[in-house]
C-alpha cells in the first residue's frame, strides 16, 4: 500500500512498491525487508495456524523476548518453530537440520521456562 520492500526469493532479489503483487510459492525460501516506512498486507494460502504463529511472535516481542531486530532469543525461537512446525521454517539452514535443531533446544527452552505463551493483552491465553 506504501512503500518499498525488498523481497529476496530463492537466492533472487527484487523490490516492490505500491499496487505491486509479489506471489510466493509454498516452500520456496524468502525473506523480507522493509526498505522505507512500509505498509503492506501479506495473505498466506493456505493459511493453516499462521494467525497463531504471529500472535505467539508478537507476544515474544511484547514481553521483550526478543532481540535488536525483533527475531526471538534463540531458546523461544526453538520453542515457536517447534511448536509451528510443518509451517514456518527459517530461509537459511536446511529444513531437516533446523526440525532436528529446535526439536532439541525446544526441550531444552521449555525446561527453563521459555514458552511461545501468548499474553493476557492478545485476549486468550495458551500454554505449551
């Protein structure tokens, strides 16, 4: 709706602006940055629990469980993508190697405490 984004798809870059469409596959790696102030409505298909995903990423913000660019501290991100898992994955590793990984350090997170809880303020609350 406003601004610019930058868009790096399967080792591809590419910008979009305003009345852009930019159609991604399913399982094709991307990533996504805003270049200027941005406004942007992003749909998923099929959506399956995304909603949840983004409620739990953004309570983790919220609750100040995450870093200087708004990624989860590691052992929560174990957490999230274990408990989301089949649906989001990180661009970079291998798919195989980070379902392995945060299955480990999920265990690990949730024995200190670290869960995906959303907040009071998301108006439901749930526990991992």
């Amino acid at each position: 709706h406003e601004g610019r984004i930058r868009l790096l798809i399967d080792g591809m870059q590419r910008e979009a602006g305003p009345g852009e469409t930019v159609v991604i596959k399913p399982g094709v790696p991307h990533v996504w940055t805003a270049v200027t102030d941005l406004r942007v409505t992003v749909t998923l298909e099929p959506a399956l629990t995304s909603d949840v995903f983004f409620e739990d990423l953004f309570a983790l913000a919220a609750a100040g469980r995450t870093d200087d660019k708004g990624l989860p501290k590691p052992l929560h991100l174990a957490v999230l993508a274990d408990d989301h898992r089949g649906q989001i994955y990180l661009a970079g590793p291998p798919v195989w190697l980070q379902k392995a990984a945060f299955a480990v350090l999920a265990k690990v997170g949730r024995r200190l405490g670290h869960s995906a809880v959303r907040t009071a303020w998301m108006g439901r609350a749930r526990s991992t």
